[in-house]
C-alpha cells in the first residue's frame, strides 16, 4: 500500500472568474503570492490558469501542517481577498483540501 503523507496539507483552490473579469482576478491574486512565500509552513504556493477554460484560476499550495494553513487562512491579506475582493470578480469558487499519495 503506497505511503500517504498525513502532516502535510495539500490545498487546490480553484477560482472562476466573473466574464470579463479574468484579468482583474488575476491581477488581484498575484500580489498574493510574495508574502504567502514568507509565511512559515509554506512549501509551495503557485498561481495557474486552466488552458481549456482561461476564466479558471488556481492556487496549487503545499504546507508543513494543517495548522500552518489555517494561519495562513487568517492572515490579513488573505481575509481581504476573500472578503472584499473575491466577491466582485468570483462567479465560483472551491476550496479543497488533500493528503499528498507518496511515491
């Protein structure tokens, strides 16, 4: 039975974006990504957009724990994103979180 990595918190955050708003919401993400680096307990944290359908916008990340995430969860810029800026550019979203399956 292939190993499972429990520690570690694997998070696909997937946005879509309003018609006509792909470029805001990207430009609105973007700036997310230096300070995220900073934080303690971040592995990974990249920004992607879908080549099948441009509207979708995802965050891949990988953190130390899941107590990690939920501090990064918290953080103020994070909070202002989904709070203030997400609803306005956002048609839908989904937050999911993963195990990763080792090789």
């Amino acid at each position: 039975m292939p190993k499972v990595e429990k520690t570690q918190v694997v998070c696909v955050a997937e946005f879509h974006a309003k018609e006509g708003k792909t470029d805001e919401l990207i430009a609105a993400m973007h700036p997310l990504m230096q300070p995220t680096h900073k934080e303690p307990g971040c592995i990974r944290y990249e920004l992607n957009q879908r080549t099948d359908d441009p509207r979708w916008i995802t965050y891949i990340e990988k953190w130390k724990d899941k107590k990690v995430f939920d501090e990064h969860c918290a953080m103020p810029y994070i909070r202002h994103f989904f709070d203030r800026v997400q609803p306005g550019l956002v048609e839908q979203f989904e937050v999911k979180l993963y195990h990763e399956i080792l090789p």
